[in-house]
C-alpha cells in the first residue's frame, strides 16, 4: 500500500483488503472508496464514484478515470509483491503526475480489480488548490504533458480503441487549457490529440464552459478567454 504521511485510512482497510488478495491470485489489485477532509476526517462525505465496482479486465477502468476526470488515491490500492515487480519501477523522471504513470503500468500488469466496500482512504487537502484552469509554469506543464504522453502509451500499448483514445485526448485538452493560448505547450498538446484521429474539445462535459465551447468552438473560447485575463 502507498500512503500519504498526513492521510488517514479506517481502521480495517489493511485487513479487509488483505483478505480479498488472499482469496484471488497474485496480480489482482483491491481498491476502495475515498474522500477529502481539512481538518476533521468527519467533513468526509464519500460520495458514489463510477469507479467503485469490480473491474474483469483493469484496462477498463483506467480508460473510465481518463474519460470521466476520475481519480483513485495511491492509498486506495492493495497489491502484492508479484505485481509491484511486474509493474517495474516508479519513474523519477516524471515530477508531476508519476503517480498516474505508475499505476497506469500497474492496471497494465494487474489480472483484475476487486472493489472493497469495507475500506476508507481520508485524503487531507489544504484551502488552496489548483483549479482546472490555473496557469501552471512552462516546466510544470511540461512535465505534465510528458507524463500524460507516457501514459497513453502505455494505454495504447493495451487497446488502441474509441474509448482509450478519447480519454487520452481528454488528458491532452487538460493542458491545452492549463497552457497559455497558443504556446508552444499548447501547440504540442493540440497536436497529440490530431494524433489520435480527434478535434480538441472541452475535457468537462456538460458545463457551462463546454456549453459555451459547443457554440463558439474550443479554441475561439480558450483565445477569447486568455484576452480577458
């Protein structure tokens, strides 16, 4: 299990999971629900995720995460020796998003994914966040867009599907709107999702931003939205 010094897990996770790893073979990975707190792990709601369920083939859920923005703590996952050494290394290259990569090549290895409704991850998180569309450095975004590069290709190297397709897309259009309008990072990142046979387009469904983009267009939102700033 990976965790956080700061975060909190409840008070049977480890053994639940445990449980659930023994009655399967080596490459299965356990995972559970989680959620965020300030100060007092009682502000936890644990809302429903679609990522909560069993995953037959694990693939499927990382495609799922991509498409539908979702996430899954490192401290969620339990496995076992067996598949951290089929997965290989942690990549130190990457100072943004490493986690992702990593368990990106995990899924890749894993047999399947058992859900454990009787286990808990409380995430602390501060005031001050990063919202979607915060403008990070050239470096920061950098190291994203090389982080996300990685993990399409170890996706593609999976399935080279619609879906799969998509949710990388929807990683690149992240940065195009973290980077500044038509930078070279912005470029790059247009160009991966060309790549994929796709038009850039909002990565947040359904919101008043996606709305506005559906009538104007991605990018004439993006410029009309650096003007403003």
């Amino acid at each position: 299990m990976f965790m956080d010094c700061d975060d909190f897990i409840s008070h049977h996770k480890i053994q639940r999971q445990i449980e659930i790893l023994q009655e399967n073979d080596p490459y299965t990975i356990v995972s559970c629900e989680w959620d965020i707190f300030c100060s007092n792990i009682q502000e936890a709601a644990f809302p429903n995720r679609c990522v909560y369920r069993n995953y037959h083939n694990p693939i499927d859920m990382l495609i799922e995460m991509l498409n539908k923005g979702e996430m899954m703590l490192n401290s969620c996952w339990m496995m076992s020796q067996e598949l951290i050494k089929s997965a290989g290394y942690w990549d130190c290259r990457f100072t943004i998003n490493d986690d992702g990569v990593y368990f990106s090549k995990v899924l890749a290895s894993a047999s399947k994914v058992i859900f454990c409704p009787d286990a808990r991850v409380y995430y602390r998180r501060g005031h001050a966040s990063l919202s979607t569309y915060d403008i990070f450095s050239d470096t920061k975004l950098t190291a994203l867009l090389e982080s996300y590069k990685e993990q399409a290709k170890i996706l593609l190297a999976q399935t080279t599907s619609a879906e799969a397709r998509r949710g990388i897309a929807r990683n690149f259009a992240l940065v195009m709107c973290k980077a500044r309008f038509n930078s070279q990072i912005y470029r790059e990142a247009k160009n991966e999702i060309v790549k994929l046979g796709y038009t850039p387009s909002h990565p947040h469904k359904g919101s008043k931003a996606d709305r506005i983009c559906n009538l104007i267009g991605f990018e004439t939102f993006l410029r009309l939205r650096s003007l403003l700033r």
